[in-house]
C-alpha cells in the first residue's frame, strides 16, 4: 500500500512539474514592464497593446526594455536546468528505491528458503530418531522398515532440494 501511495505521489509531482515548465514556457518571459506600461518583446521589436512601439522608445527605454528582457530570459532558462535537474534526481531516487525493493525481496526468499531448510532437517531427524527407536525395539516388520525407509528418502530428497534453491539465491 505504501508503494502505491508513494508512487501516486511522485506521478502527481511530475505532474505538476510538468504543467510549471508548460505555463513557463507558453508566457515565455516576454512582457517586461516600465515606467508602468508593458511591453511585449517579441524577437527584436518592442510591442504595447498590441501595437509596435521599437521606433517611437527612446534608445536608453529599448535598452533598458530590452536587458530586462534577457534577465528574465536567462532567470526563465535556468529554472528550467533546475527543474530538469530535479527531474534527474527523482528517477535516480525512483530507481534506488526499486534496487532497495529488490533486494529487500531477495533477502526475504532467501530467509524463508533457509527456514524451509532448517525445518526438512528437523523432521528427517525427527523420523530418523523414530526409525531408529522402533528398529531397536525390535517391533518393526519388513513392510513397515521399507515405508520408513522410503519416508527417510523422500525427506533427504526435500533437504537436497531446500539446499539446492538456497544455492541458487
């Protein structure tokens, strides 16, 4: 459940993310505003409501108009180096949390392949000791030693197979 949330979470901040960069770069920092007017820089021409205003500014307003606007052009470019920066470093965190899951994974099967094993040997030791005590008394008929034996067999086989999948991880 936490994973779920967790990755709901990081989708709906690169949402978000996204839809910033998108807003950013559809206003475009082109209007910068002076004196209180603002004008619109698009390219190399100066622009308020809508009409072209470059020849009728004086040189010092086209150069102020005009630094104003490559500061916030610079200020737009570099938010977006570090918005793809953090970008970067979500999908480097997205994936050491995968590796971490995976190994975490790995370390469970492993413990409970050892617990598997640990308990194949506790019951062929427990019929072994059996076997052992009924051969003793005396009591056990040739029907009865074959079964037990067969028993004996197929619980080895189980531990050989519990060693070979703990070897394997």
């Amino acid at each position: 459940m936490r994973s779920f949330l967790f990755l709901n979470f990081t989708l709906m901040k690169s949402f978000f993310t996204c839809l910033l960069l998108f807003v950013c770069t559809f206003f475009y920092a082109q209007e910068i505003t002076y004196n209180g007017t603002i004008y619109t820089v698009k390219g190399k021409e100066i622009y308020h409501n809508k009409e072209k205003v470059t020849a009728t500014l004086t040189a010092p307003e086209k150069e102020y108009v005009f630094a104003a606007f490559k500061i916030e052009k610079a200020t737009l470019l570099e938010q977006k180096e570090q918005e793809e920066k953090l970008k970067g470093l979500e999908k480097k965190q997205r994936k050491a949390e995968k590796k971490l899951n995976k190994a975490t994974k790995k370390l469970k099967k492993k413990a409970q392949a050892e617990k598997k094993l640990k308990k194949a040997q506790k019951k062929l030791e427990k019929e072994t000791k059996r076997y052992k005590r009924l051969h003793k008394k005396g009591g056990v008929s040739t029907e009865k030693d074959l079964k037990y034996q067969k028993k004996l067999k197929g619980l080895s086989n189980n531990i050989f197979k519990a060693k070979k999948k703990l070897k394997k991880l």
